[in-house]
C-alpha cells in the first residue's frame, strides 16, 4: 500500500497542493521544482494551500 504525501508548489502568489503515493509527488518535484518551490506538508492536513514562507527548491530535496 502507498502511504499518501502531499507537495506544495508556489508560482508567484498561487500554490498547488498535491496529494498521492510518493512516486507522484516525486514527479511533481523533478518537475516543476527547476521553475518553482517546492515543499514537503503533512498529507494528513495538507491546509488551504495558503502560501508558504519557508521553501525551498526541489531540486536539492529529491535525489
């Protein structure tokens, strides 16, 4: 069984919160991380996708 992650990515004033297995918000780090922050929340209160004060980009979390 996949234990769900969450990822939230911030472009400017908006962010994107994806919730799902670790392979698909892996992918969404390698993706969009080059462009935008990413961070690691909490999949079991992912919040209201409010922006993030504290990211970092994803490039330097996923190996």
């Amino acid at each position: 069984m996949n234990t769900p992650t969450a990822i939230r990515t911030q472009v400017a004033e908006a962010t994107v919160t994806v919730v799902g297995p670790r392979p698909v918000t892996a992918w969404t780090q390698r993706y969009f991380g080059p462009w935008w922050p990413t961070a690691d929340i909490d999949a079991d209160d992912p919040g209201d996708s409010e922006p993030l004060t504290e990211l970092t980009p994803a490039f330097s979390q996923v190996r």
